[in-house]
C-alpha cells in the first residue's frame, strides 16, 4: 500500500475530549485526543459517506448526524453497527511536526 504523510497544521490540533474536523490533500480528516494522545481517522462515516464530525460526541462515542451509527473514538471501532468502523489513519512525528499517512485513503480513491 502506498504511503501519504501529510504535515498537520499545529494549529488544528484538538483539546482532550475534542473533535475537529481537518483537511489534507482534499482528504477529510476527523482528529480527536483522548487519554493524552492524539488520534487521527478518515472523516467519513462507513454507511454513507457523512463526515462523521459534524455528529453529536458523548464521552468516546460519537454519533453520526445522518442515521446515528455511532463510533467509539478510542479505536474507530463501530458501536452500532458493531461491525462497522471508522478507518484509522497512522500518524507520526518527525522534528516536532505531526504527519498522517492519508495513503490508504486515496488508495481507495474515497475522497469526500
Ligand atoms: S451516513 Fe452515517 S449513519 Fe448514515
């Protein structure tokens, strides 16, 4: 699989517990931190496409705003659904910069 490594903007870094919504090479990206480190999914939600960010966050869970599948933010791991998930993205630092590796995502040429 071909990798992608994207600079992340420092300033779009969420706070713990939160959830932004970012861009990278036209790929829509869902960041969030929990438990101190930082995590990085692909923002599309597996049944339709949404950008599951603009969902309702309640603790981990985070609820897409289309038909309310709902993701656990520690993993990507759907909750309902349970066999569902949001694609996780690598991420990386290299001289105090963050990168993702979005490679996956273009691979699949799902690009939102
Ligand atoms: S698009 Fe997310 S639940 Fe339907």
């Amino acid at each position: 699989m071909t990798e992608q490594w994207e600079k992340l903007d420092s300033n779009h870094q969420p706070w713990e517990g939160e959830v932004v919504s970012e861009e990278l090479a036209t790929v829509p990206i869902l960041l969030t931190r929990i438990d101190g480190q930082l995590k990085a999914y692909h923002d599309c939600c597996a049944h339709n496409g949404v950008r599951v960010s603009t969902g309702h966050v309640e603790g981990t869970i985070i609820t897409c705003p289309a038909h309310k599948w709902q993701y656990d933010l520690r993993s990507g791991e759907g909750v309902n659904p349970k066999k569902m998930r949001l694609r996780s993205l690598p991420l990386m630092t290299r001289d105090g910069e963050i990168y993702i590796d979005i490679g996956s995502v273009i691979a699949t040429k799902v690009t939102l």
